[in-house]
C-alpha cells in the first residue's frame, strides 16, 4: 500500500494550497513532512506564483513529533537540525511568496516554519508557545533566528523558560501574526492576500523575498548599497513600465 503524504497540494489558478496533513497529530512534525516540505519548494508546481499555507483539522503544526524523536548522537542531531534550518530556507528565500493561514496550535517546530513564511494571518483559535524549556530539549529549526528577531531575544527567552502560550492578538502584537481574524477565516483571509500578492509584478516580489531578510544581516553601509541595487534592477522592468503606465493613466496595472 503506497504511503499517504504528509501534505496536500491544490492548485487554485496561480495560487497553490499546501495543507499540512496529520490532523491525527495536530500536523506536528515529523521526518516524511520535512522531506515533502522539501520536495514542494524544491520543485513547486509549474505555474505557481504563491503558496499558502496551511493545516488540517483545526491547528496548524504542534511542533516536533515527539513520538518519532529518537536518541540521537551529538553529530546526528547537528545533521537533523541543519536540515531543518536547509528546508526553511527554501520556503523563505525559495522566491515564491508564502502566506500562512494559521490555526489552532501554532508551536514549537510550527512557529519555526510559520516565521520562514512572508506573511502570516491567525485566527482567534491560534497558540503560539515554545515549549521545549518543558520538554527537556531546546530549539533546532532556526527558532533563535527566526522568531528570535521577531519577538526578541529577551521575549524568546521568557516563552522558553516558562512555556508560557500567547494568543492570536498577542502574537499579532509582537509580530508573530500580520492579521488577526475570527475563528474559521483564516484562510479565507489568506487566500484573499495570497490573490493580491500574485497580481503584483513578479521580479520586484522575488527581490522583496530575496533581498529585505538578507539586507537585515547586513551592515547599515553594505544594506543601503544592496537596495540601490535592487532598486535600480526593479526600475528597468516590463513590470515597472506597466506600474507606471497604469498609474499615468488611473487604471489597475496589468502585471501577467
């Protein structure tokens, strides 16, 4: 009997729907979810020029599977967590936009992938926590990183230490979440978004994607000098004549 993948893909027009798809365990994660998380952006489908995100039956991802953690050496856990951070590269800097519809349990591993997405919509269901200060373990899918210069470090610390769970509306209010939603519009909200992002010019949302992350690692000199580049290569394309055009002209740009 062949395996059933760990997510769903639907395409709707332009717009691709990646379901995480374990709601029997709150689409925690596990190895077979990484690897398909891998293959997607690795190879999206022809076509696509967003990805939403989502989870199944009413959360979104619980974090690491705990029932498939295994005792591992010190060098095989460098190797497991540097995929990790290997695959969440891929969804942030792969050059599609990706949009999270978030519900539910939004924890652990999940923020990890969540805070690697471009923009990210929760409803009021949603629980962000780093739980793993309780579990005995500590962060391994580039949450020091990621959520780190979201929240802060300091804020990160405190959610570790005590395992504290922050709503919808507080996540919102430190930058966990773009857009706060009633309970059962999250993806309604995010395919809306998802539907604005696509009719953009394409090569100036690649270089938001590619450029405004690595700008922020960057010197204030070497961050300033990449955006006049970027700025200038933007400027010269059919997308930026037709931005133009529509503007002189008070009508909607036509993009695609």
């Amino acid at each position: 009997m062949a395996e059933t993948s760990p997510i769903r893909v639907e395409m709707r027009d332009d717009i691709a729907l990646l379901t995480f798809d374990r709601p029997e365990k709150r689409n925690a994660m596990n190895g077979a979810l990484v690897d398909a998380l891998d293959a997607f952006f690795s190879h999206p489908p022809k076509g696509v020029n967003v990805v939403v995100m989502t989870g199944a039956g009413g959360h979104y991802c619980a974090g690491l599977d705990l029932a498939e953690h295994t005792e591992r050496s010190p060098e095989e856990g460098v190797y497991h967590s540097r995929n990790w951070h290997r695959v969440a590269d891929l969804i942030e800097y792969g050059g599609l936009p990706v949009v999270s519809a978030m519900t539910g349990a939004v924890i652990g591993g999940g923020m990890e992938i969540a805070t690697a997405t471009h923009v990210r919509v929760a409803d009021t269901s949603v629980r962000f926590q780093l739980p793993e200060g309780r579990r005995g373990i500590f962060v391994g899918g580039g949450a020091t990183v990621r959520v780190g210069r979201i929240v802060g470090a300091d804020r990160m610390r405190e959610m570790m230490l005590t395992g504290r769970k922050l709503t919808a509306e507080e996540g919102e209010r430190l930058g966990l979440a773009h857009y706060v939603v009633p309970e059962g519009q999250a993806l309604e909200k995010a395919m809306e978004l998802a539907r604005t992002i696509a009719d953009n010019a394409p090569f100036p949302n690649y270089l938001m994607i590619q450029a405004i992350g690595r700008i922020n690692d960057m010197s204030r000199a070497d961050g300033l000098f990449t955006e006049s580049l970027a700025a200038a290569m933007s400027q010269t394309t059919p997308g930026a004549q037709e931005g133009m055009r529509a503007f002189l002209e008070k009508r909607p740009p036509k993009f695609r």
